[in-house]
C-alpha cells in the first residue's frame, strides 16, 4: 500500500531525507520512529503529496504521488503533528466541510460527517464550537477529518502528542481498532506507543533510515548473546571497568541513569557466577543479578549510536 524508494529531500545544503527506501502492505500498522528532527515528518509530506521529494519515487496504493496527486489524496487520510482545524467551527460542520473538500456527494455529506465522528467518540461533540474544546478531543476531530472518504491508508504523524496519560489510552485504542480496515504508518518518538502499536518498526536518524524489522524479531534474543542486568553499587567507572574487563563480556553500558548495568556476553560464557564473584572480590555490593530481555529502547539507542560512528 505504501511503497518509498530511495526519498531524498535537500534544502539547500541541508539533507533532511537521505535514500530512504521501505514498504508498508496492506492491513499492517507500522511505527515510523526516531528523535525530533530525524526526518519522520519530512518523509510524510512527501507520502501524502504535501511536499516534492528531490529523488526518488513514492507510491500509495499503486499511484505515483508526484505523477497521481489527486488519486493518492483520495486513498490517504493525514493526521499531521499540528492539527489543521477551524477553531471557529463547530465540530458538526467543520467535518461536513471537509467531506464537501473530499469530494463525497452532496446528499450524502451529513451522513460521512456523522459516521466518522461515531468511530471516533464525537457524537455528543458535534454541537461544539471547536476552540472550545480540551486538546484531547481536538485531537479526536483531527483523527476524524482523516477518515473522512474512508481512505485505504493512513498517516498519523504524532497523533498522541501534548495529550495527557488518559486521552493517550484513548487514542492508541481507536488507532487499533481503526487498523482493521486501514494500513497505518504511525510517527512518533514515544517507544511504549510503538511497542503497543505496531507490527513492525521503521528506525529513522538524520534523515537516514537505520533500521527496520518487526517487533518479534528487533526484540528477540540475538543469537549467541545473553544480556544482563547488573546492579552492583559501586564508583561507576570502576564497575564499568570491572565488568568490561571479564572473559566473554562483549559489552557494557549504563542501564539510564541508575546504578545498573546492561552487559551483553556470549551465551556460553557461564558469566553470571563470574560476574557475582568478580563483584563481591571486588568489594562492591551485589544487588542484583538477572538475564533481561531486548527492549525497543537498547535497539533504538542501538542503530543511533550505529548511525553516529559512521558519520564520524
């Protein structure tokens, strides 16, 4: 359904898309994730015709974007990270207006208004003047205007931004539920939104793409490597050093701003009682020791770390 080959976009001397080539089939929900600035959003307005690509070519539901403007328009509803709303508008006729912009038929305008805004929990909404209402339900109007014509795809740039923990529930769920008639490709730099989300991950840095896979597979065990948790109190460059230092440790790093440690060693290295005794030997306090998982926050961090020794 969703087809980019090769997307480059320059300003001036600035890169802010850089080759990016992925697909998205129909019936998946796909997270587009990576910092501010990484170029998510760029390679959005290219998808949905509001910005020309410098290279490249994309493609929605077999029409060219650059060649077929009109057509991919039709089949792409586009939730952009400001939301283009009439404050002045009540929600009713707001959605009404855009159905008329959409082309649906003039007898059957109120009816595309009314169905939307029952997918995306706005009947008693409808009387509303729009400026009037909290961000979360704004952001609920938004979400509807992208339905409006029943598109085939459809591109949520940041949809749960600036929400509170409530309305973020509320939204993730109407995406899910929506992701049974639509393809979805999802921006955002929240990782737990992409882990709840999304089938499968598009890992963007500088405007280049850095990694992309589905969840399953980013998230499973690598092959011949076991991953630790350590939380051993202690002056952190000397454990950091204590623990490089041991026979199979390939690497360790600060697990965030706590006292633990993330080491990745060879799976058959036998390196937890090794670790525990080189740890105690030491002087230091043990306070835990577990095997742990793969998160989508060691691969995100991962590919941009990656990314950042190759620009070097």
């Amino acid at each position: 359904m969703i087809q980019a080959q090769e997307l480059t976009k320059r300003y001036g001397s600035i890169t802010a898309l850089d080759k990016v080539s992925f697909d998205v089939a129909q019936g998946e929900i796909v997270g587009f994730l990576g910092p501010n600035g990484a170029g998510k959003t760029t390679a959005m307005r290219i998808l949905t015709g509001y910005s020309p690509a410098t290279e490249g070519t994309a493609r929605i539901a077999g029409y060219d974007v650059a060649q077929d403007p009109i057509e991919v328009k039709r089949r792409v509803g586009y939730l952009p990270e400001s939301v283009p709303l009439y404050g002045e508008m009540v929600v009713r006729h707001f959605l009404r207006y855009v159905s008329e912009i959409k082309g649906v038929p003039r007898h059957g305008l109120q009816a595309e208004a009314d169905r939307v805004m029952s997918l995306c929990g706005l009947e008693h909404m409808g009387g509303r003047i729009i400026k009037n209402l909290s961000k979360g339900y704004r952001q609920r109007v938004g979400l509807a205007q992208s339905l409006i014509g029943n598109p085939p795809v459809l591109i949520l740039d940041e949809p749960t931004v600036g929400l509170d923990p409530s309305q973020i529930i509320e939204i993730r769920q109407m995406i899910r539920e929506l992701a049974h008639n639509h393809t979805v490709l999802l921006s955002t730099h929240i990782l737990p939104e992409v882990s709840m989300l999304c089938q499968r991950v598009l890992i963007i840095h500088n405007g280049r793409l850095v990694a992309q896979d589905t969840m399953e597979n980013l998230v499973g065990p690598e092959d011949g490597v076991v991953r630790l948790e350590v939380d051993a109190r202690g002056p952190r460059d000397k454990v950091e050093s204590l623990l490089s230092e041991l026979d199979g440790v390939q690497r360790v790093k600060l697990d965030g701003a706590g006292p633990s440690f993330v080491v990745e060693a060879a799976a058959d290295s036998d390196i937890q009682p090794r670790i525990a005794h080189a740890v105690v030997q030491a002087g230091y306090r043990l306070c835990g020791l577990r095997e742990r998982a793969r998160t989508l926050e060691d691969i995100f961090v991962d590919a941009i770390s990656v990314d950042e020794g190759v620009q070097v």
